[in-house]
C-alpha cells in the first residue's frame, strides 16, 4: 500500500519512467527501464533521470522505516549527493539502505520532534556494475 502511494503521490518518479519495486525498513528498491526520454546525448541514461531514481529509492528505504507513522510525519529530502562513476546504459537498479534502524529513528523522532539521518544508494546496470553511488539526508518531523 505505501509503495502505491509513494508512486501516485510523487508524479515527476513516475513521469521520467521510474518504477518503485521494493519498500522495506529502512530498505528500498526502485528501475528507471531504458527509454528515449531519459537517455542524454551519447545514448546512455541522463545524470537526471538517473538522480532522480536514486532520491526515489532513498525515498522509499525512509519511508519503509516511518511505515506504521508514515501519515503523522513531514520527510523532506534534505541534501543529497551523486558520483557518477560509470556510463550506464539499458535498465539501471538503485538499492537504498538508511544509515539507522527503525527503532532509533523512530525514538529519536518521538523524544525531539525531528530526526536527520543518511541513505546510501548504490545504482547498477543489468550486469551488477555500479554506475552511480547517491547519499540523500532526510530529515523527517513530526506532522503539524
């Protein structure tokens, strides 16, 4: 249910081709399929398009870990960070992982109002090569 929801409510994921396929505490997974739209100029997947799908995947690994409270809290995406370290061509994967547990994110969001914490996302192609390596600071308060 929160994978759909994450998909109907962030339009532009969805409008550069971005899949959201996996949603678990502190986990996430989310494709970006190779299409015309995303590609740049040499015919490989634009920085872009492939930014967007790591923020997505971080996306889901913060939401999984705020799952039961999700409705109650405001996450934004604080900073973030890419190296892009190889061309990536055809389907590319991201994996996020919070840099915390659940259980102290969530403690520390009830004793102070707000938590900040770190997703690490790796991106790779068909083959397993990472191509890309993302950080997303997400702080995530409590709803007014």
């Amino acid at each position: 249910m929160i994978r759909d929801q994450i998909s109907a409510n962030v339009p532009f994921a969805k409008h550069a081709g971005i899949t959201l396929t996996e949603l678990t505490d502190g986990g996430g997974s989310a494709e970006l399929g190779e299409q015309a739209e995303t590609q740049n100029h040499i015919g490989s997947q634009h920085a872009g398009a492939l930014f967007t799908l790591g923020e997505t995947a971080s996306g889901a690994a913060m939401a999984g870990c705020f799952a039961p409270i999700l409705l109650s809290v405001r996450p934004v995406a604080a900073k973030a960070s890419i190296k892009y370290l190889k061309i990536a061509k055809g389907p590319i994967y991201a994996k996020a992982v919070t840099s915390r547990s659940s259980k102290d994110l969530q403690a520390e969001l009830e004793a102070n109002g707000h938590t900040l914490f770190t997703v690490d996302v790796s991106l790779n192609d068909q083959s397993g090569r990472v191509v890309a390596e993302m950080v997303v600071d997400w702080h995530v308060s409590k709803a007014t």
